[in-house]
C-alpha cells in the first residue's frame, strides 16, 4: 500500500481493507478510489457534518448508577477494576467456543457473541477509567491512543 503523507496507522488499516471492496480490475485505481473516499470522509468530520457519537455520556451515567448503588470506596473501585478481568474471561471463553476448540462441547457460540464480549470489555474499562481516573478520562485515552499509535508508527516505519 502507498503511504502518503497524511497515513497513519488507523488510516492505513482502513484504506487495505477498503480497497478490497471497490469494483476495479486495477488494484493501484481501486487503492487510489480507496484514499480519495477516506480523503472526502475526512473532509466531512473536520466540517462537522459527520456525528461522532460521545461514547462516554452513557459511560457517565452508568458510573453514576453505581456510585449511587455502591458509593466509590478503595475497595468498589477495586471491583469494578476486577469486573475487567472477569469480562477478559468471558471474551476468551466465547472465542473458544465460536472456533468450537472443546470438542466435547463443539461450537457454542457466535462471532456476534465475541463482539458483545468485547464491548463489554470496552465499557467495564471505561466505566473503571472513569472511576478512578483524577483527571478528564477521555483526554486521558486520547493521550494514550496518541502515544500507542505514534510508536506503531515509530516500528512501521522502521524506527524502533
Ligand atoms: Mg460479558
């Protein structure tokens, strides 16, 4: 895949999956066809015209629902941290038994499944992050995101 100037990782997965999809016997239009749709959506997010959902408004709420229910003691705080590793748990034992890895128990459950195991991995975290974070959680994120995926960069690129 080209690299333009402006890719960056995320931008990168996106567009060699994208390309795939576009009807083309020229793979270098289809990619070009690729990086100018990613181009226009982009276009539309910096204007504004594309909602981006906030995902942590329900987020704050459901922390709040809890706080009301169990307060946040060191110790609640502890189990909505553990609630992560039990929610891991669940993610591992969905993907086993979609692949149908037990044999006495074949295939027990669906990719549809794993992905809701997932986003309960996703939420409970969100929910701990909120809980014991000081400062503003999303800012949090997007400073770690930035860091994850500027070294990423680093090894794509082949600095190390
Ligand atoms: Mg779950």
């Amino acid at each position: 895949m080209n690299q333009t100037p402006e890719a960056t990782p995320a931008r990168t997965a996106i567009s060699d999956r994208l390309w795939w999809a576009i009807p083309s016997g020229d793979d270098t239009e289809a990619k070009a066809t690729a990086e100018r749709m990613l181009d226009t959506y982009k276009a539309e997010v910096l204007q504004g015209r594309v909602h981006v959902p906030d995902p942590w408004q329900p987020v704050f709420r459901l922390v709040g629902w809890l706080d009301r229910q169990n307060g946040r003691s060191p110790q609640e705080i502890g189990l909505r941290l553990l609630k992560l590793v039990e929610e891991a748990g669940e993610v591992a034992q969905a993907f086993i038994g979609m692949v149908g890895q037990n044999p006495r128990k074949g295939v027990t459950h669906t990719r549809d499944e794993v992905c809701g195991e997932l986003c309960d991995v996703i939420i409970t975290a969100m929910v701990a992050l909120v809980s014991i974070a000081d400062g503003n959680p999303d800012d949090i994120l997007a400073a770690k995101l930035a860091k994850v995926e500027q070294r990423a960069a680093q090894t794509e690129g082949g600095a190390a």
